[in-house]
C-alpha cells in the first residue's frame, strides 16, 4: 500500500481477503504486508521480498496466498516482473488467489489474457499519474508557486490561500495542510537577507572565493539553514541559485517513476521569471556567474580534465558535489558548459561512473534530428505548392490553411526481455488534425516507419507501441511519407458549366 485512501488501505485488503477465505474454507496461517511503500519497484517492500524468499526456500506452512488483485504484486514499468513473482510462487507449489477479481486465476487461456492486460494497466496508471502530477506541478512553477524542497539561507516559505492572501510562515519540515493551499517564497529575516548580500559583495567586489566566504561564516558563528557549518558548496549554492533573483525553477533534475536520478539540460527547466520578491539586485548576480564562469576559461580543456583527475585520484570517485567542493577547481557548472555535459567530461579521463549515460547522448541525438525532420517536411510541401506555415512555440505545422500537423520523435527502448519499445505522446493540448509519429531504429540515428495517426480516431494522450500492434494501430503505419503529402497535394477540379 503507498496511500492510505480508498480501497488499497490494508485494512480494507485484509477484510476482502478474509471474506475470500471464509467462503472456500481456508485459515490464514501468515500476513506479508508492505504499508507506505510504493509498488513502482521491490526495493524497500521487505514483506513482499521475504515472502519470496520463504516460498523460494520452502519454509512454509502453507498451500495458496491470497492476493487482493493483480496490481498488489506491484505497479511494476515491466508487467512481467508481477508475472515473474507469481510464476515463482506456482512453480513452488503454491497456488495463488486474486480475491477481488472477477475471474478464477485457473491458468486457463482467458484468465491469462486477463492479467496481463491488468498487470499492464498497472504500470500504466502509474506512468499517467506521473505524467499528471508533472503537469500540474509545471503548471504551479508557471504560476509563480513554489513546489517542495527547502525555502534557503534568506528566504522563508509563505502559505497562502487559493485568493493568494498570505496564511502564515511554514516552518522547516512543516507542510500546507489543505489541498487549495499553496507556497511561495519570501524574503527571511533582515539579518539573514544582507548576509546573502554580504556574501555577494565578498565574491563579486573583494575577490573572495566560495572557501575563503564559507570560512568568514563559519568564524561569526552564523549557521546555514539546516543548521549546520558552511562548505564551500553551500555558498556556492547561494551564489548560483537563482531563486535569489525571484526566479522560480523546476525540474533541473528528475527522478521519475523511481528510475535513476538525471540532471536536466536547462531547456527542459520549467522556469517563471520574477515570480517571488528577489533578495539580490540582478546586476550583483550575473556579474557573480560572469566570475565563476570565467574560473574555467582561464583554463585549457586540458588544465580542467587535469584538474579532474586530482579529483578522481584523492576520493576514488567523481560527482557534481564533490567538483563543487573543492578548492581552486571550477564549479560543476563550468565543466558541464565546457563540455557539453559532466558525462563528457568524465569520459574524457576514463572514468565511468556505473551509471548508465546514454540516454543523454541518445537524448541530444534526438533533439539535433528533430529540427532536421521538421524542416524535410516544410520543404517537401512547399514544393508540392503547398501553403505551410509553423508556429515557432509549438512547432504546429498549418497545411493550406486547412489542417494541422504535429511530429513527434518516438525514441527505441528495450525492455529487460530484449523486446522492443516506442512510446508515442500526443499532444493534447495542442490538438493537432494529425500527428506523425516516427519511430527511431535500435540505434535511434535512423528511422524505421512512420505512423500518421488522426485525431478523431486517437482517444489517448499516450501509446506504448512494440513491433507488432494489431490492424487498429498499425493501419496508420507506413515505411515513407509519400502518402502524407499525397493528402497534402493540390489538385485541379473540373467546374461544371
């Protein structure tokens, strides 16, 4: 159970799962239950993972296990992961009992049909409920609310209500309440506020470096807002964040569906401007980022790898805290604007952090082939005398003043099973007559096929694709875009007299 609402509390599990064996005559001799955690992975659900490991080393004393239905295994991003565990559970010898679905689990060819749609539905409802939340949080950023983490050194969390009359202070680790409810920034305490000022004037007018400033603090006594000594990455911290102008950013890193944590590129930053009363003039704080960018371009791409490898050499290891926790070394930032990306940088001394960066240059691939693509198509309607026109906000393609056009880029994945994998994401919001899906090959450089997928028959915001999709999906399937601009060409008709 992740929630305590509605039908998935425990309680409300149990008494299900007791009525179940009461009218087939069965006692329940053992409880696995995982209360609070979340079902997008095993991880941290111990009840689950003993139970598969009594069952994996016969120390039961039981024949079945009643489950309350087929999303409690999990809500699994992989639907034969849920498959998987109750497969093991049989092939021990231990049937298993869905109590609140309305067909027996009898291995019979419907029955299974049946879950895996579910156990797909599964971690379907979970991927929509991200992607929502992520919209209505973006949504909030834009509005000038403040979404989760800390307020900082010199500035405070605000509630307000939903006319935006201002509630009181929340304090750290306290919560809005009520739903309507929301957050914003303010400045803190007169003290704190020119404290940030005064490291400012430090960094930018004395030449102080975040070390010396960190040192100044720890020397007057005064304490971050966690209550803790200032490092230099803390006051690196102050002097880089741009919630010290007003600025309201989100989603510089991403952590989505318990998958590995990313750091965004800035053109996916969900960001409004002058959302909140700043604390620092705008002047104070390019001319600090002017200073710690200018750190690296006195270093040669060389100098700064070298610097790297000191890094690697003392900890054994390399991350964008400890870059900015080191002396006389350029910050995390510098290194990702020199070289594209910290990854990059890391690859060029050989060092690979265990973590799977691909999709960042998979990503960047996809982001160069995308204006190519859009500007194919422009170019082949309007030699065909087609009219086209494209907004440069949305990139919404108008043919002959008629019909909209939306492409989109469809990456290959691959599930664990080595099966393949496209997820399409109509825009919904922009309501495009026609969207033409294009399906990137395995090595997602080239393309494999396109879909052209109308709005009136399309009743999803997203579709999971594999190789094969049935006649209602890949009846919009074709290997070029001829017949694309064959809807799109002109042609002459005869007027009768």
């Amino acid at each position: 159970m992740s929630t305590e609402h509605q039908q998935y509390s425990t309680s409300n599990q149990m008494d299900a799962i007791r009525e179940y064996a009461a009218r087939r005559n069965m006692e329940i001799v053992t409880i696995y239950s995982d209360e609070g955690k979340s079902g997008l992975n095993i991880q941290g659900r111990e009840s689950l993972g003993r139970m598969i490991a009594d069952v994996q080393g016969k120390r039961v004393d039981y024949s079945c296990i009643l489950v309350y239905d087929i999303s409690r295994w999990g809500r699994f991003q992989d639907a034969d992961e849920s498959a998987h565990y109750e497969y093991t559970c049989r092939r021990a010898g231990i049937a298993v009992h869905y109590c609140a679905e309305q067909f027996e689990n009898d291995g019979t060819p419907s029955s299974t049909i049946i879950k895996t749609v579910k156990r797909a539905m599964a971690g379907e409802y979970s991927r929509e409920l991200s992607s929502k939340v992520f919209q209505g949080a973006c949504r909030l950023i834009q509005l000038g609310f403040k979404q989760g983490g800390t307020a900082g050194f010199g500035l405070r969390r605000m509630l307000v209500d939903h006319t935006g009359q201002k509630k009181g202070l929340l304090k750290m680790g306290e919560h809005k309440s009520i739903q309507t409810d929301r957050v914003i920034l303010v400045p803190g305490p007169d003290e704190e506020v020119e404290i940030v000022r005064w490291m400012y004037h430090l960094f930018v007018n004395e030449n102080k470096n975040e070390g010396e400033i960190a040192k100044l603090l720890n020397e007057r006594g005064v304490l971050t807002d966690f209550q803790r000594p200032w490092t230099r990455g803390t006051v690196h911290e102050v002097l880089t964040n741009e919630k010290y102008l007003g600025h309201n950013v989100y989603h510089r890193t991403s952590c989505k569906l318990k998958q590995k944590h990313v750091e965004n590129p800035p053109e996916k930053w969900i960001r409004a401007d002058n959302a909140f009363v700043g604390i620092i003039d705008s002047t104070l704080f390019l001319a600090a980022q002017e200073i710690i960018l200018a750190r690296s371009r006195k270093l040669t791409d060389e100098e700064m790898l070298e610097k790297l490898r000191g890094v690697l050499s003392k900890h054994g290891r390399i991350s964008g805290i400890l870059i900015d926790e080191t002396e006389d070394l350029p910050s995390s930032s510098a290194f990702s604007h020199r070289f594209g990306s910290l990854v990059s940088a890391y690859r060029l001394i050989g060092y690979d952090p265990e973590i799977d960066y691909s999709f960042i240059e998979i990503n960047r691939q996809i982001r160069k082939k995308y204006p190519e693509i859009i500007a194919e198509v422009l170019e082949k309607l309007r030699q065909m005398g087609s009219s086209v026109t494209i907004d440069e906000k949305t990139d919404l393609i108008l043919v002959n003043e008629e019909w909209t056009v939306s492409i989109v880029l469809c990456r290959f994945q691959q599930t664990d099973a080595g099966t393949a994998r496209w997820v399409i994401r109509l825009d919904e919001g922009l309501k495009p007559d026609i969207t033409i899906a294009v399906r990137l090959d395995e090595t997602n450089t080239g393309i494999r096929d396109y879909y052209l997928l109308p709005a009136l028959d399309m009743t999803w915001g997203k579709l999971r694709m594999a190789e094969e999709n049935g006649i209602y999906l890949d009846a919009y399937q074709f290997d070029t875009l001829d017949y694309f601009y064959g809807m799109a060409e002109r042609c002459r008709v005869e007027e009768a007299a």
